[in-house]
C-alpha cells in the first residue's frame, strides 16, 4: 500500500502480520526490554521490515535504535522512516544524496476518538473537512489530517531537529490523493511540504519524500 504513494528513489517493505522470524540485535532489545507485547511486536516487525528496505539498498542489517525524541537512527547516507498501527507495520528508506528526508504515516481508517480533532486540527482547518466530507464521505477526512500530520513531523525533525506541533502545519487535502502542508513554524527550511495519501484496506496512509535542499 505505502509504495504506491512514494516515488521510485524511495524503498518501502510493509507487513500485515508479525513474521515469527523478525528478530532484534541485542541493543535493540535492550530498548524495549521493559515493553508490553504489543509494543514488543510493533517495534520488531517495523525493523524487520527496514532491515528488509536496507538490503535491497545493498545495505547490511544494523540495529535501529531509536534516537532524539524516538527518531529512528539510520545507517550514514540513509534517510527513512517508520510506521505501525493495528494490522500494519512499515519502514520507507532512500539514499541521502537522493532525498533529504522521508515520512510516512499509516492509520486505521476510521474516526479519530471524541476530542482529537479539536486537538490537531487548526481553526481554518475545520472548514476544509466539512467540505471534503461532503464531497467524498467515504473517507474519514479527520483521520487522514492526524495521519499527515504526523508524516509532516517525521519528515521535519530529521532535517530540523526541532520540534513541530500539529497547530504548526496547516494542512489542505485533494480527494484525487494530495496534500499539502504549509509550515507556520519559525526558520522552517520548508515553506510547504507535498504529500500523497491513500486508503485501501481498512487503512489510510500519508507520506511525504523531499528532494535534497
């Protein structure tokens, strides 16, 4: 699903299901050592599948450990990024002097819980979804706005090291599978970010590639 939405520099693995051979290097382990199983399964499968990414990048396999505010720390010359939620895992990986940086996001395709939107959605925002709802109701427009939201962000903070809240992005959607971000943060490298979207499967997912600055 997630390869359909980014272009060909990028490599994407996905999986929807938890293969009983993912297995972790020990400083990995040591990160979730502590975790509930669910997380345990979350975090494994999303490297498994980048390790996967890696080596079709003629990479070997290395840990990834997660780094400042849980960014994952890639090999040098790599940028990517990694996604998980109910049913779904995936990791996205380029080559840096291809891309600056990479971020997806993948979300069960439903409503968000009562209260979100208020929460990540900007005031102009809301007029936006209404009208999207109207045209195309089959998409849980407020999803995919938390879905991008977040892609935005891990597309950002690997470049600015910063970080970027949901009111800081204001985001307009295409139902043909566009969007873009315009960035309200202060010394943002990026005026605006563009996206691709898609829903298939019972999940919606948002990601981002951009070129070298």
């Amino acid at each position: 699903m997630i390869e359909r939405i980014l272009p060909a520099a990028v490599i994407a693995v996905e999986a929807y299901e938890d293969p009983p051979d993912a297995a972790l290097f020990p400083e990995e382990e040591q990160v979730i050592a502590k975790s509930v199983e669910k997380r345990r399964r979350e975090f494994t499968t999303a490297r498994h599948c980048a390790r996967q990414a890696l080596a079709r990048l003629g990479l070997p396999p290395a840990p990834i450990l997660p780094g400042e505010r849980g960014a994952p720390g890639w090999p040098d010359g790599v940028v990517g990024s990694m996604t998980h939620c109910d049913g779904y895992r995936a990791a996205a990986v380029a080559r840096s002097r291809e891309l600056a940086s990479v971020g997806i996001d993948a979300e069960p395709h439903a409503p968000l819980p009562g209260g979100v939107l208020d929460a990540i959605a900007r005031e102009e925002e809301l007029p936006h979804l209404d009208e999207l709802r109207r045209a195309s109701p089959g998409v849980h427009w407020d999803r995919l706005l938390f879905c991008a939201k977040e892609a935005v962000y891990k597309t950002w903070f690997p470049v600015t090291h910063r970080w970027l809240g949901f009111e800081d992005a204001t985001l307009t959607f295409d139902p043909g599978g566009t969007f873009r971000a315009r960035l309200l943060a202060r010394d943002t490298p990026f005026a605006a970010l563009d996206g691709r979207w898609t829903a298939d499967g019972g999940l919606i997912a948002a990601a981002i590639a951009v070129k070298p600055l």
